[in-house]
C-alpha cells in the first residue's frame, strides 16, 4: 500500500464512522501535525523495500514509453501510404494506448503504481513522512475539505498575514464577530485587533499576540472581552493563540477557543483550590480576577462570576496592590475590602505562585481581620451620657420604624426624645432621615470618612442647627437581628451663621467693590459741576436772574453726591469719624430735617426713652441711616400719609437674650426703633429686603440700595438691624448699637469735640504744585487757588510733577490726587522726599473714602486729605490751614 492510499483509507475510516464513534479531535495544530507524522510512519513501515526503485524505473519506463509512442505515431503517419495495412493496425493501436492513457487521467483511473509516479511529483530524495503529508494536503484539497474542515471546527480559526489582513475566517469567527458587532460593512471578517478592541492591559495583551504573528512566531494569551450591546453586553474569556504556517511564510493562523469566565472545570489550579477553606483568587496583572473559589466569594457576599476585577474588591486606589503581588514574594499586603451587606474590614493579600497561559496570573491568599468584624455591644457610659455632644442608639432601620432606644442628656436637650422607644421619625424630619439613611448605605459600599447631614430644630432666633453623623453596629454575618445605629450630634450653629455671614459679606463685597469704584468716578464728575457752579455764584449775585438756576444746578449735584456717600456706605468703604453722642440730642436736631423730607401728610414722632447712655458713632452716617429709613416707610404709606413713630430705649444685657435677634452680644445696647403704619411686608420677603438691589417699589422709582446702605452702616457702627414684618400693620426696623461705657474709656474725650473755627479770610501767598490727572478737576483747583492769592504750578501725573521738583524744589504746599496712571500721588510724594529732599506740606485728594485708601497716605507723614466733590470753600479752607496753622 502506498503513502497516498494509507492517508486516504485513514480518512475514509474517519468519515464512515458515526458521530458517536468519532475520535476526540485534536485540539491544537501541533497535535495535528503529529497525527500526520505518524500517519506517514506506519505508511513506511508497510511499504515494500524495492518500492522506491520500482516506483522510479516505473517512472522513466512510463515516459520513456510515451515518447516511443509519439515518435512511432510521427513515423507510421508518415510512412503509412507505404506500408499498407499493417502501418495503419499499428497507428491505430498507439493511438488507443494514448487514449487510454488520457481517459485514466482525467477519470483518476490508474493503477497504484501510477498514481504514486504522478501524485508524488518525483518525490525521490523526500523523507516519507514529508511525502505523506504532501500527498494529505493535495488529497484534502483535491476533494475540497480543507475549507469544510475549518467551517466544521467549534471554535473560531482565522488565517491572515502577518501584517493582520485577513485572508480566510471560518463560520465560527464570522459568528463571534457578529455578536461582538464589529463584523465589516460588507459582511467581510474583522482583523483580530479590531475584534479585541480595548484599553489598558487587554490591549496589551492583543499587542504581544500581534507582535508574534508579524514575526513568524508562536504565542498565547488569555483575553476577556466584553461583547454585545444588550444589557451592557457579556462578559467572555478567550484563549487565543497564534501559530506559523509551514510553506507559507507570509501567512499565520489564530485561534480562538472561548473559556467559561471562571473556569473551574478546566484550569488545574482552579480545581486545586476550589473546596479550600481558605479565601484564594487568580490576580491577572491587568487587575482583572482569572477565578476565585467558593470561600472568598462567601466572605465577601459575591455570587459565582460577580467578581470581575480587583476593584470590586479593594477600596480605592489598587495599582500599587497589584504590582506588589505580582512580584510574587509572599509578603502581605494591607487594604480595605468591601463586602455586600457588611461594613468594609480589613484584609491581608499574598500572593504564592504563578499560573495560567500567556503572563498567566498570580494566585493570592485573602485573610481577613476577623477580630475587628466581631460584633460589637454598644451601651452608653456614664461619661458619655454627660458628653457635650449628643449620642443616641436607633434601633431598626432609620428611616422607616428607627425608635431611641437609649441617648445622652445632649441629644434629648436638642430633639426631646425624653421616653425610651420614642419614634425618631417625631424628632427628625422625613427628608433628614432620608439622608441619614442614604449615607448608612454610601459608607457601607465605599467606606471612607462619615459625611454629615445637617438638620435644623426650632424656628427663628431659637433654630439651632446640627450635624447628624450615623454609624451602623456590626453584627455577625447572615444575622438577623434588629438593626442598631449609632447617632452622633453636634450643634454647628454658630459654624452655620459664620459661613452665612461669610457669603453675604462676599457678596456684598463684590458689589461694594464696584459701588466704591463708579463713587470714585462719579466724584470726579461732581467735582466739577460744583466747583465751576460755585465759581459762578461769585460772578451772580442773588438778584441775577441766573442766580436762581446756579442755586438749582449745585443742589441737585450736591444730591448727587450724597448719592455717591450711600455707594460708598454700601461698600462699607467710607471714612467713619466717630464721636461720644447723646441719641436723644442726636435725634432732636435731626428731626427738623426728617420732617421736611418726610412730606407733610406723615406725623413724625419721637418717643425718647429715659436714662439712655451714650453711643460712639458717625454722626453724619447714623443720620443717612435714619433718613433712608424715615423715606422708606413714607413711600410704603403712600398718597394717604401716616405716622412715622421714632422710639428709643435701652436694652440691658439681660434681657438681650429675650430680644429674639441674631447677632446680638451679651452688652447693653441702645434700640432706635423706626416704625411705620403703612401696609407691612410679607412675610415671604422679609429675609430679602437687605439683599443688594433687592426693591418693592415699582420700575425706575427705586434703585434697591437703600436698605442695603442701611445694614451696611450699622454693620459698620458695629450694630445689628433687624426687621419685624407684620403684614397689614406696617413695619418696624430695629436698630441696636452699643452702649457706650464711659468708665472702661476713661483715657477718651467724654465732652463732645468742640467746633473747628474756620479762617474767615481765605487768601493766602505760596506756591503750590497741583498734580492731577482729570483736566477739568486740575483747571478748577488752579483757578480757585489761584483767586485766593497762591502762586500756582500745574502737573498732569506723578512722573511730570518729578521732572518739575528736579528743578524747583521751592514749592510751600503739593496737592496731588491719590490715584493716578503709572505713578500714584503717595509714591510720588514718597520718591520726591527721598531722593530730592523735598519738605513741602502735602494734601491728598481723592474721589474714594479715605478709609479706602488710608494705607497709601499712612505711606507720608503729616498728610492732609480732603474728598472729593468739595466746594470751593472746603479747598480753600484746607490749603488756608495747612499752611497757616491756628495755634492752640
């Protein structure tokens, strides 16, 4: 029997089998190639021993023959008229033999010995093993099996070249690419990368493979896969593996044979470990869990294939946990763990061997600290029950039938929970418990540090606010008990008005800050209309007919600038001068202006409590206060008019408390209350009405800031507003200031200051540098100087004003403005004392409070200031005065 028939009977056999009788297939291509080579041995072992040389003298005599043959046909064709009959019996039989020869070949009817000279193709000098396997692969395709036998395999089979191109897929790998949808636009199988498109440490394992098939050479990985789009798609686990092609070089096959996620039936290892009563998983180095057995998914509550990677796990970050086990040298490794149903715990991991295909995984022991997960018994001590922060124990869920089982002095003090068993839905709302009970379930599945939830008892000034801290009892697993709760409880009132307080002052510290920068702007607007009217006034007299609109034109800037002094109050940025006052004094001067501004149909009353102490305070900014109030309350009585009632009053500091206002200090204070009978504000705006740009009154006939400037001054005078709304029975606004306590300020002036005498004569001799950088500021003051008698030189910014002391250093007096381009006026007058030695007397000017810019004038000693808008008076005086002091 030859090689060829020996291979063909074996497959025959193969085939006429049934199903069942079927030998189990090969299950990798090394084992295929073994089958053939041993198939060719025992092919050798029954082939004669002359059977080489008969197979090749066959072949020579065969061709030999056939050319006889031709060359006779050639010789009788042409001789055949000469030779008759027997010529034409002899063509005809070469004929027939080359017919015969024909006909056998294309029908494959040869004998054995013929069919090994032609399908052999001249195999002399090939091994028989090499020979048979030759003759396998043609008789495979000569039947057309070699496709049908990859179709036929279960698992899927690609052969591509070894740049990826895909030159054939079976059924199988079209079926896998279909459900992983990555299958091409035109039905055509995808690349192996492109099936395996992922992140991370799969991709790299995808890279290895690729880089062995480009380099002819073998390898295998284990890859997990997440294919599908429906429910987020499945989970899968291939073994793949890359094999060259012999004789075909430029060509290599995969594999890919699909593995359950855990594979206990299949890996060694696995099994191994599968009843041990000790926790152990497979760590792949890309963090993803290979398997883990029966004992580590009961300790962490997991079902079989829930545990996909180190971070269902571990809590936090597990790179670091990752790469030390991966060195394999069997030192633990601390971290936390989190369980289902369970608080987080403690746990040891170490890894002791190395397994599995490809990088393979490393097999990790877990140890759980069992100690810190025993149940705990939790009863309040007596030291606890005394602690300044409230603790109770809940029993049953917290936010469905939790009852107070038992809690300190502090947390009934705060929740009055005094009966044991009381329901804790009476003391917490049910938006709070909640919460509560949504953090219990957060910190069970992630740990980490307890997050507070607030919640506020009481209403009005009474309202304290706590922070709500729940900390669930540990108890045995798979117990079911009644659920405890610990409940911590901490007044965070103070902490919550601070930060209150903080954010509005924020807020309005960003408006101020644009409020104290269109004050200075609009100031030096002011400047000019005031000064240049004045100086007209000078020109008119009162019979002129101009007088009158002149008289018109300065008091409505002057209104204009009282307006910019509210700006600047709401900006808390003006300069305050505070003096010892007398409120009932204070209040019985003023009041003359109160009614003139108040209208006719609004009765002003004043009603001045007795024994009042003093109060240290602005003047000038007490008055805007009042006045803004006093306007306010007119306007809410409207076109019918009212009563404006003024009501003062001390307050001891005993009965602050009583007072019910947030703010308010342990200390005497003296209480101006301001009330109206107009219709009262709603109860629903009252927190709103101090907010910034917050108003009532119809568009364009309030600005919102009245009120705004209110709190603003008292808040600067170191008192507290307040409001009482009354809907329908007109308002009441509250304002506290400080006592004033002569005996604890005895180093301080008690009598008032006595009034500064202003010069009656304002002309003078001097010369003053004027440095400003408004034109029409600059022009005013040195004409209005210079109608006084000084010798006036002009500068439009610090650098020039240097340039014109570098020559002349005799100057008396240098006013400068305070802010300016490039070189500020302090800097300026800083530099020109330094380095040109300069002595002359200075006044800052500027269109900002003085408070706002005090730390640039503390810069020069003995400097006057003087804000702008001022009259032509005001600047005179100050020039007057500083140059020719009054001696005391």
């Amino acid at each position: 029997m030859s090689g060829a028939e020996s291979v063909k009977t074996l497959q025959e056999e193969l085939l006429d089998q049934s199903p069942g009788e079927m030998p189990p297939r090969p299950p990798t291509n090394d084992d295929i190639i073994a089958m053939m080579d041993e198939a060719a041995s025992k092919a050798q072992k029954t082939k004669p021993d002359n059977g080489s040389l008969i197979n090749v003298a066959t072949f020579w005599l065969l061709w030999a023959g056939v050319f006889v043959a031709i060359a006779a046909i050639v010789y009788v064709i042409v001789s055949a008229r000469d030779s008759g009959g027997t010529g034409l019996v002899l063509a005809g039989g070469l004929a027939l033999l080359i017919a015969v020869f024909l006909t056998g070949a294309a029908l494959k009817m040869f004998s054995p010995v013929l069919a090994a000279g032609v399908m052999l193709r001249r195999v002399t000098g090939k091994r028989p093993a090499e020979a048979v396997e030759l003759a396998g692969a043609e008789i495979l395709s000569a039947l057309g099996l070699a496709e049908r036998v990859l179709d036929a395999d279960i698992d899927a089979r690609l052969v591509a070249r070894r740049d990826g191109v895909v030159t054939y897929a079976n059924r199988a790998y079209s079926q896998l690419a279909k459900e992983a949808g990555v299958m091409g636009p035109a039905g055509l199988p995808p690349r192996i990368d492109r099936l395996f498109a992922q992140q991370g440490a799969e991709a790299t394992k995808v890279f290895r493979l690729c880089k062995a098939a480009k380099s002819a050479e073998s390898a295998e990985e284990i890859i997990y896969q997440t294919m599908g789009l429906q429910g987020g798609g499945d989970r899968r686990r291939f073994e793949v593996s890359v094999r060259p092609i012999r004789g075909a070089d430029e060509h290599v096959v995969w594999r890919l044979r699909e593995l359950p996620v855990e594979e206990a039936e299949r890996d060694s290892l696995a099994a191994a470990y599968a009843d041990l009563p000790r926790p152990v998983f497979a760590l792949e180095k890309s963090g993803q869990i290979a398997w883990a057995n029966a004992v580590m998914r009961q300790k962490l509550g997991a079902e079989r294939g829930a545990l996909i990677s180190i971070d269902d796990v571990v809590l936090g970050e597990t790179s670091d946990l990752i790469s030390g086990l991966w060195r394999i040298d069997r030192a633990p490794i601390i971290a936390q763990i989190r369980r289902k149903n369970a608080d987080p715990a403690e746990a040891s991991f170490c890894a002791f061997r190395r397994g599995g295909v490809g990088e393979g995984f490393a097999c990790v022991e877990l140890t759980i600290d069992e100690a810190a997960d025993e149940v705990e018994d939790v009863a309040l001590s007596g030291d606890i029950s005394e602690s300044p922060f409230g603790v109770a124990i809940i029993e049953g869920e917290i936010n469905r039938d939790g009852r107070v089982v038992e809690a300190n002095k502090a947390f009934t003090d705060a929740f009055g929970t005094q009966k044991k068993n009381a329901p804790l839905s009476k003391s917490l709302t049910g938006e709070t418990l909640e919460e509560l009970a949504e953090e219990i379930r957060r910190k069970t599945r992630a740990g980490g540090s307890p997050k507070a939830i607030e919640a506020t008892v009481g209403t009005g000034v009474h309202a304290r606010t706590f922070a709500l801290f729940a900390r669930p009892v540990r108890r045995k697993r798979g117990s079911y008990g009644t659920r405890r709760t610990l409940l911590y409880t901490v007044d965070v009132t103070d902490r919550k008005q601070m930060e209150e307080e903080y954010a509005q002052d924020q807020k309005l510290r960003g408006i101020g800050e644009l409020a104290s920068k269109v004050a200075h702007d609009f100031n030096n607007y002011l400047q000019v209309v005031i000064g240049h009217c004045e100086r007209l006034m000078l020109k008119h007299p009162a019979g002129d007919p101009a007088y009158q609109d002149l008289v018109q034109i300065r008091e409505n800037a002057q209104r204009a600038a009282n307006t910019t002094k509210q700006l600047l109050a709401f900006s808390r940025k003006q300069t305050l001068k505070s003096e010892v006052l007398s409120i009932t004094e204070l209040l019985r001067d003023f009041s003359r202006f109160l009614t003139r501004s108040i209208s006719e149909k609004v009765k002003l009353e004043l009603v001045n409590g007795r024994a009042l102490p003093s109060i240290k305070v602005d003047r000038h900014q007490l008055e805007t206060a009042i006045m803004n109030l006093a306007v306010n309350a007119r306007d809410a009585m409207g076109s019918n008019g009212g009563t404006l009632t003024i009501r003062t009053q001390c307050i001891l500091a005993a009965d602050v408390k009583s007072r019910e206002v947030v703010g308010l200090l342990d200390q005497d204070y003296v209480l101006i209350e301001i009330a109206d009978t107009g219709p009262g504000i709603p109860q629903e705006i009252a927190d709103k009405v101090f907010d910034p740009f917050f108003t009532t009154k119809e568009s364009g006939k309030g600005t919102g800031l009245g009120l705004s400037t209110v709190y603003g001054i008292v808040r600067q005078l170191d008192g507290v507003i307040a409001l009482k709304a009354t809907e329908n029975k007109g308002a009441t606004f509250e304002i506290y200031l400080p006592a004033y306590d002569a005996e604890e300020n005895t180093d301080e002036v008690q009598a008032a200051p006595v009034p500064r005498k202003e010069p009656q004569d304002l002309t003078g001799a001097g010369r003053i540098l004027i440095v400003e950088d408004e034109d029409p500021v600059r022009n005013f003051v040195v004409a209005t100087l210079g109608d006084c008698g000084y010798e006036i030189s002009e500068a439009e910014d610090g650098d020039e004003a240097l340039e014109i002391l570098e020559e002349d250093q005799d100057f008396d007096l240098i006013i400068s403005d305070v802010m300016m381009p490039v070189l500020d006026g302090p800097s300026m007058v800083a530099q020109a004392r330094e380095k040109l030695g300069i002595q002359s007397k200075v006044i800052f000017m500027s269109g900002y409070a003085e408070a706002a810019v005090r730390e640039q004038l503390d810069m020069i000693d003995g400097a006057g200031y003087i804000q702008k808008p001022f009259t032509l008076k005001g600047i005179a005086v100050a020039v007057k005065e500083t140059l020719y002091p009054v001696e005391d």
